[in-house]
C-alpha cells in the first residue's frame, strides 16, 4: 500500500522522500548578517513610499517626483478568503479555458463523476496551469500553457486516495501534463477556446521530442528504446514558461524527479540521482505500470528531463527540442532578453531550496528573420555569484572552472554551479526582465531552511546578502543591474526590489521592507512578468491559512509593482486553496490572461463539482488597457 502523499507540495514531498541532513544552528550568523547588511536601514531603505536600494541604486530626482504618482489604473483591492477571485471595481473576469474543457469537437464534455476518461484526456485542456504565452500567428491568438502536475485525488476521484492502479490510471495522468496550445479567440460572450482549430494541440509526457545541444547523443541520454540518445519521450513538470524573439514558446522542466522511482528497492542511487533528489519511490506510482520510469529498468532515463523545450506553436506539426546547452536542473521559468549586440541572453532559476541562479549567453547572434535553430544549443553557461558589497558576477561553468567536462556540465549543472561557489539562493523562481530598463528580477519565493541545513549538494545556506533571513517563510524579490545595461556582460549589481513580511505580527526582519504594510502583505512570491509599460505584476504561492505569522495576507494573489518607486498594491485574489500562477497579455493588451492553479472545491463550477484549474481573462469594463 503507497503512502497518501497526494496533498503533500512538491518541496515538502522531495523532503519527506529525500531528507537533508541537519547542520549546527546559525544564530549567531543571522545576528551579524542582519547588522552587517542594515537591514530595513542600509541596503534596503524604503523612504516616502520610494524604493531607495542597494548601493548605485538611488533614485534621481526625475524617478523621486514620479514617486508622488501612481502609475496603476485601478483602486488596490483588499485580501479575500473565499472560494472565488476578485479583481477591482471597473473590472472583470471569465473562465476560458479549464481543465477536462474540450480542445477538439471528438472530446466529450468534462464528466465531474470520473474526472474524464484515458481516451478524452489526450484530447482535451490538461490540469493545473502554469505559465503561459501568448502569440498572434497571422490573425489568430494562440495561447501556449502549462500543466504542471496533477492532483490524483480530484483527477482519479473513484481511486481510493487517488493512487492509480493500472496502466490506464497512469496514461491518464500523463496526459493530462505537459503543454496545451489553443487557440482562443474573442466573441460575444467574451474569449473562449477555438475548438478544432488547426493550431491546436496536446504535448504530454509521451510526445517525441529532439534532443539537441551539448548532450544529444551522450552515453549519459541513452536507453534501450532510444539507443542514440537523440529522441526522448515527453516533457513533465511543466512549471513556468518563456518566449523567445523569434515567436516561440519555452517550457521549463521542474520536478521531474519525482516522477520515477525503482521496482528493485535494493537498488543502489547514483550522486546524480542524490543530487537532483531522484529517490526509489515515485510521487504518481509511474514506475509500476510503466517501465519508462522504472530506475532499475532505465537508469538514464532521469537525465533526459530537467531541461528547457523549444516549442513553435505556429505549426502544430513540428517536434519540440530539448535544448541541453541551458543546463539540467528543477527549471522554473526563461526569460529571454536581446543583448545589444544581439546575442540571446537567458535567465533562469533553479526552484529548489539552496538551489542556484542562472544565465545562458548564446555564441550567434539574433537576426530577425535569420536561422535561430543553433542559437539555443552553442553559448556559455553562468551561475550567480552575489557579493556582500552589492555587487555580484556571472561564472561561467566550464571544465577548468568546475573540474567537469563539458557534456557533464550540462547534465550536472548543479554540481557545477556548486563547484564554482555559487550563491546559494531562497528557492530562485521566475525571472522577468524590464522591458524598458536594464535590470532582471528574480522571485526568492522562500527557504524554510536557510540557516538551518545545507541544500541537496552539502553547500553552506548561512544567511547571506540576497538571502539575509533565517527560516526564511515570506520571500523575497532580487533585483541586478547588469555592467553597461548589457545582459550579456559578467558583471552586475544587485538589491532587493521587495522583502514579503508581516508588519501586522512579524518582528524585526520579519516585518519585510517598507514598501511592504498592511494594506498589501502577501508572502512567497513566485511568479512574475512584465508588462510593455514596465509594470511589475508578482504572484504568489504560499501559505493562505490567513492565521498566525501569516495573519492578514488572505488567499493567494496577484500584485503590480512600480519598479521606479518601489510601490506594490494587490490586483487581485485566487479562490482559496489555489496558486495564482501564469500571466500573458492579448495582442492588443486588452485582456489579461491568468492562470489559477489547484483550487480548492467548489471553484469554479460550483458545490458538487470537481475543481477545475482554469486560465480566466481579465477585462476592464471600459475596454481599455489591462493594467
């Protein structure tokens, strides 16, 4: 009998299943850090409602009068603990897509009494939206998205605990996973999915994906099915997601170590196993009914996932590309940027406690309308090293640099970055890039054992200058600048943009940074993306009990944030029980696309229903633009 681990998050059941071991306490370090750093008085002084950060980062006279103005076009709501969302008078939101929702005529509609069949499930909207974007192909709107996992119990409602018991169990599961694109469009009764369109278009943990960059064809990728290491099967754990200059969507492998586990459970763990948390029992019982994911069968097969996927969603007929040159670990989002010279730059984070952040440079160049197939697989890949002083480097992972050689790097990225002391980060979510500033954002979402254990490799998570609270349970939001305001250079400064916290009943540095108060308290932002006017939105994934340390925050939610002052006020608010997770824009910037991920019953159908993870659009009453 498996254990009922289904309610579990993923961070705590890679604990419960793989635990760290503990260290000596570092209170002592947390005191120094705090005073070295002048928390809330040095490095981050929040002065009128005005974001005065980090050393180089005070505003001119021209941002300090813009302080004086707010640049949000609605009146901030407050915290809601209710079981549906809410957005600001004058606007408006509908469900467009949720999950069991027909994509194609042939699926029937959602069935509540079984949670659909294993047939249906290829054919239809998957579970739990992630992140998402959205493209105008001609003059067609297409939405790429995320399905992250699945939640067996609401999925399988007739299996007692939700655990599978036959390979149709699991095959259901799979499909449910991985990637929807759709088409939607606008009508009379507001945006819907365009049913039978051409563009749409179902990718699961099944779908035949190109391995290309570094590791295609390494020993290291190689299976009995796949004997030259070139076609993998599937994509899973689809968490945040990116776009790319030349119109095409990248989806970030996170979790997916918890998909395969061991029949044999004699079976010895590799380092790399150990390393990336891949332990003898899976989370969905794969490895029962599909000798894919068993360990003792197919020992390679985990290193085939972690990885970033290129997808086209104008042609519903190409095959995705696992792009290995952008490294191998828990993915959380891309966030792709133009150097001034042309060269892509990507941003990533590695969402796991103590984990790391990173950054691809490609060696070609962008030209529009040129071959992009290479720019993505030949370039540099870099780790994050942030200094006391406010400033920080990019280190590039190479063989003399780690002591590893270059195909290892890419499928050992996290030894790699440990190797070359990297900053060890608050579980480092989604990255957004200003459009119209040089400077990247990072979500620190939080880190329950910063100052407590070391993360997965044995490296120190002492309090440091991103990362200056012990048990850190609130989050925190990075920001960097990079040397030249070129995302391409080595070199950059840093501060923190935001400290979650709670005034109402934390103390000290729990209290979180000034432009943080009791109208606008949330905890573990998570994440985040700009829009074309360089408005922040944040959204969150944490704790929604509204009771003690987390008194007053309310469910989870969405905020816009002034990155010129510093000002963060509240959007709006999922029903409880959910993330609020995924945000894109219509092409006319009309509508806000956003994703509501594992809400609680009865959103949004109602009382009797299954819940449903649903993506919504937000509209203003007057039409106008979204933000």
């Amino acid at each position: 009998m498996r254990d009922d681990t289904s309610d579990l998050s993923w961070d705590d059941w890679d604990e419960l299943n793989d635990p760290r071991p503990d260290v000596s306490d570092f209170d002592a370090v947390v005191e120094e850090a705090i005073s070295r750093r002048g928390f809330l008085g040095g490095v981050l002084a929040f002065g009128s409602g005005a974001a005065v950060m980090g050393t180089g980062s005070l505003l001119s006279t021209t941002s300090a009068e813009a302080a004086t103005m707010s640049r949000f076009a609605f009146t901030p709501i407050g915290i809601q603990t209710d079981s549906t969302v809410h957005v600001p008078e004058g606007y408006s939101w509908k469900s467009v897509a949720k999950w069991g929702q027909p994509l194609f005529s042939d699926a029937p509609e959602f069935d509540h009494s079984t949670g659909g069949d294993v047939v249906s499930s290829a054919r239809v909207f998957g579970e739990n939206t992630d992140g998402m974007e959205l493209f105008s192909v001609g003059k067609h709107q297409v939405i790429a998205v995320n399905h992250e996992y699945v939640n067996t119990k609401t999925n399988l409602p007739n299996n007692e605990g939700g655990v599978p018991t036959s390979a149709d169990d699991v095959r259901k599961l799979q499909n449910l996973q991985g990637v929807t694109v759709m088409e939607v469009a606008e009508g009379d009764d507001g945006w819907d999915i365009v049913v039978d369109s051409p563009f749409n278009r179902r990718i699961d943990h099944n779908t035949p994906m190109r391995i290309a960059g570094p590791a295609a064809g390494h020993d290291m990728l190689k299976t009995s099915a796949d004997p030259d290491g070139l076609l993998a099967l599937g994509t899973m754990n689809n968490c945040g997601a990116g776009k790319t200059p030349w119109g095409t969507y990248l989806t970030c492998e996170e979790n997916f170590n918890g998909y395969f586990g061991s029949t044999d459970d004699t079976l010895e763990r590799t380092d790399g196993w150990k390393r990336y948390g891949v332990g003898l029992k899976g989370r969905y019982a794969y490895e029962t009914f599909d000798p894919r994911y068993d360990l003792s069968q197919n020992p390679n097969e985990p290193n085939r996932f972690g990885y970033i996927v290129e997808i086209d969603p104008a042609d519903p007929n190409s095959t995705p590309v696992k792009r290995t040159a952008l490294g191998r670990f828990k993915h959380e989002n891309a966030a792709c940027v133009v150097a001034p010279n042309g060269q892509i730059v990507v941003y990533m984070g590695d969402d796991e406690r103590g984990e790391f952040m990173y950054k691809f440079v490609s060696t070609g160049v962008y030209q529009p309308g040129g071959d992009t197939d290479n720019l993505l697989d030949e370039g540099s890949l870099y780790a994050a090293k942030f200094n006391a002083d406010g400033t920080g480097e990019w280190v590039e992972l190479t063989p003399e640099a780690t002591g590893m050689d270059a195909i290892d790097i890419t499928v050992h990225t996290r030894m790699a970055a440990s190797a070359v002391g990297a900053t060890t980060m608050d579980r480092p979510e989604w990255v957004a890039v200003n459009p119209i500033a040089a400077e990247g954002y990072c979500c620190l979402t939080n880190n329950k054992n910063r100052g407590v254990k070391p993360n997965a490799g044995g490296d120190d998570t002492s309090v440091n200058g991103p990362n200056p609270r012990e048990t850190n349970n609130y989050g925190q939001i990075v920001r960097w600048f990079p040397a030249n305001d070129d995302h391409a250079t080595d070199a950059f400064r840093w501060d923190l943009y935001v400290m979650a916290g709670n005034p109402i009943v934390g103390e000290g540095a729990y209290k979180g940074s000034s432009n943080v108060n009791a109208g606008n308290l949330f905890n573990s932002p998570d994440g985040m993306m700009f829009d074309s006017s360089g408005l922040l939105w944040i959204q969150t994934d944490g704790n929604d009990s509204n009771e003690g340390e987390y008194e007053g925050m309310g469910n989870n939610q969405m905020l816009a944030g002034d990155p010129v002052t510093g000002e963060i006020v509240r959007f709006l608010t999922g029903p409880q029980g959910s993330e609020v997770t995924g945000v894109t824009w219509s092409s006319d910037r009309r509508t806000m696309f956003v994703g509501i991920q594992h809400p609680a019953a009865p959103f949004p159908d109602g009382e009797g229903k299954l819940a449903r993870s649903t993506v919504i659009a937000v509209k203003r009453d007057d039409n106008g633009l979204v933000g």
